[in-house]
C-alpha cells in the first residue's frame, strides 16, 4: 500500500514545526560538516600544489635526450 505524497509532506512539515530547535540544529551540523570537508579538501589540494611547484623549483629535472 502506497502512501501519498502530499500525506507525507504534510506530515514532515508537522514534524518541522514542531520540533523547530531540533531542526536548526540538524541543518547546523550538516552545514558545518559539509563547510569543514570541503575546508579540507582545498587545503589538502593547496598545499599539495605549492610541496610540488617547491620540488620542481628546486630540482630542476631537465630531460637529457641521446641519440
């Protein structure tokens, strides 16, 4: 048996209003969650790019080509 949808929505918004602290404070914690993974995923990648421009900065590797 299938429930409709507008039953379902009807009773999520229930349950939204109800409980308005518990609301705020999931969709806090997943902003925060989400912020901070993408935080540090930037700075895994930054500092990933500026360790390999340092290495190539110092050794130059020059490709030596013999016939």
């Amino acid at each position: 048996m299938a429930v409709k949808f507008s039953v379902l929505s009807d009773f999520a918004i229930r349950a939204l209003t109800a409980n308005k602290m518990r609301s705020f404070l999931t969709m806090l914690g997943i902003i925060i969650g989400v912020g901070t993974v993408v935080l540090m995923m930037s700075i895994g990648q930054g500092s990933s790019a500026q360790m390999m421009a340092r290495i190539n900065e110092h050794y130059s590797f020059t490709p030596i080509g013999v016939t």
